[in-house]
C-alpha cells in the first residue's frame, strides 16, 4: 500500500471572513479526512491555533462563536470600525461614517496604532491556551511579517499565545509585537493565504482557504489617497495570488464583500465556508485518493456513503 500523504490546510485571514475556515473543517471531518499540519495567517491563526490545540470541529465552532459574544472580545471595540451597508445607504449614517473615517485617519496619524495591544492579548488570553507552538495536537504554524526584515516568519515554537498575538494584529489597528530583534504584525500583506507555511511543517497536499475579496475592475478613483489605495490593493493581491497558486486545492467560500469588523456575519460566514467545502468535496476525495491509493479520507467517505445505502436497503454493510 502507497503511504498515506500529509494533508495540511492553509487558513486564509480577513478578520470575520477568517471564520469560514470553521465551516471548511465541519465538512472536512464530516468525511472523515485527517488534517496533519495546519498554517494560519490573522483570523486564520487564531482559527487554526485553536483547532490544533482541540481537533473537533463543533467545539470549535462554538468556543469561536462565544469568543465573540464575549466580554473580552467586545472591550477591543473592533465594532467602531465597522461598515454596515444597510446604514451607510441612508443619509444621516453615510454622515457620521465620514465624520468617523477622519476621525480614525487622524488618530491613526498621531498614534501608533488605533486600538492598545493590550486589549487584543487579553481577548486572546480567553481563549489561547497558554502553551508551546510545539505542543499543539496538530503541527501548526502561525505567519507574521517581520517589519524590520520584510520577511514573513513562520512561528512554529514559543509561546502560542504570542504567535497568533503577532499574526493577528493588523497593522495600523494594533500596534506590532516585539519579540527580540524582531517587530511583528498581521501576516496578510505577504501571506494572507500561507500556503507556503503548511508545507514547511510538514504538509504534502495543501488545501488553500482563500477568503480574499475580489479585486473588482470597476473602480473611479476621486483622489490621489484612492490610487494610492488601489495600487496597494493590487500589489497585495497579485503578490499573494502567486502564493495560493502553490496550493492542491484552493477553496473560495463566497463571502463577498463583508467588511472585515462585521462580527454579526460570523454564523453566515461559517455556513458559506460549509457550502463552498460541499462543492469541491469529491474533487478533495479523489485528490486523496490519488496520492496515496486509498487513504483515510477516501475509506471514511466511502463508508459513510456505504451506511447511507444500508440504511436504505436492509442490507449489511461490508467490511472493508
């Protein structure tokens, strides 16, 4: 028998759109496919790191999902930031969105970050084990970028807590993370989908989450701020798109355009995350299969199937 190969995931960020990573791995485990290493950038890191430290996908769900409602999570106060499109289309909102943008423009100016890092370690206090990368069920990797190398760095040792601190926290909103000569942020300008972290630690086939929102072409730029803004969001997005073009497989859950703070998405995040894995599930299954004859996911797919017809039928089902 050919051996079984590593499968390794590499949970794309974008804050509340992170969260259909959730819904990947529902699906995932409900066929029965193992995963062997796991990278995450941003959301993604926290995701993952929660993940590799309790493989069940339930639990998961909904220790993330109480991680939101809690008191922790709210006194970061990441809903200031928030885009609500049904608001923002009447008059009074689109006013005070404006007056709220200038507002963060200028403090974003004069301090170094818009929120303290304090109360993002707090609220990753409440639901990070206080552990070693290393001692984490699953290999795991948290991805960060280095502001003084322009290096991404994969953190696969030292504190838990501290990895996914330094891949979470998005620059300009929360201030870097120092560790030695390093200065840490958010993953995601370089590596949104670290791809090339899940085969570092280990991984053979990579399934890539990709949660990034479509470029888009119809774009008008009213002010030299915007094409500045657009050139960055081009240069971000071709530099990555060379990333998750390395990936096996690469999952696009629909999550549109939702802006990154809108934590009242996360249920509909986690569902689109389930309907996207769904489709592309026999085209996982056969990947699998096809790299190591006939492996642990194509043998628990083949007998939930087998059990279905069994039910159905009256009939026995067959050992393997």
């Amino acid at each position: 028998m050919k051996r079984i190969p590593k499968i390794g995931l590499a949970l794309g960020g974008g804050s509340v759109r992170g969260l259909a990573n959730i819904g990947v791995l529902k699906v995932l485990e409900g066929v029965g496919i193992t995963v062997d290493a796991v990278a995450g950038t941003s959301m993604g890191a926290i995701v993952g790191a929660i993940y590799s430290v309790a493989p069940n996908a339930l639990s998961l769900e909904k220790r993330a999902l109480g991680f939101l409602s809690s008191k922790e999570f709210k006194d970061i106060g990441l809903e200031f930031l928030r885009k609500d499109s049904d608001l923002d289309a009447k008059l009074f909102a689109r006013l005070a969105g404006q007056i709220r943008e200038k507002y963060i423009w200028s403090v974003g100016v004069l301090r170094p970050s818009l929120i303290p890092g304090e109360k993002l370690e707090r609220a990753l206090d409440w639901v990070i084990p206080d552990i070693d990368v290393s001692e984490t069920q699953i290999p795991f990797a948290a991805v960060a970028l280095d502001l003084q190398s322009g290096e991404d760095v994969i953190m696969t040792d030292g504190s838990l807590r501290r990895a996914v601190l330094a891949s979470s926290s998005i620059p300009g909103v929360f201030p870097p993370v120092q560790e030695g000569e390093q200065l840490l942020t958010d993953g995601g300008p370089t590596s949104i989908v670290p791809v090339r972290a899940a085969r570092a630690i280990g991984a053979e086939v990579v399934i890539a989450i990709d949660l990034r929102p479509e470029l888009g072409t119809d774009t008008h730029p009213a002010s030299g701020l915007d094409v500045m803004f657009r050139t960055d969001d081009i240069l971000r997005f071709r530099y990555n798109e060379s990333q998750v073009a390395l990936a096996d497989i690469v999952i696009r859950p629909d999550v549109g355009n939702i802006h990154w703070a809108n934590f009242t998405r996360a249920p509909f995040c986690i569902r689109v995350g389930e309907e996207a894995t769904r489709r592309q599930i026999d085209e996982i299954l056969m990947l699998a299969r096809g790299r190591g004859a006939v492996t642990r996911a194509w043998q628990a797919g083949r007998q939930a199937l087998a059990r279905v017809w069994s039910r159905r039928s009256g009939e026995p089902v067959a050992p393997e």
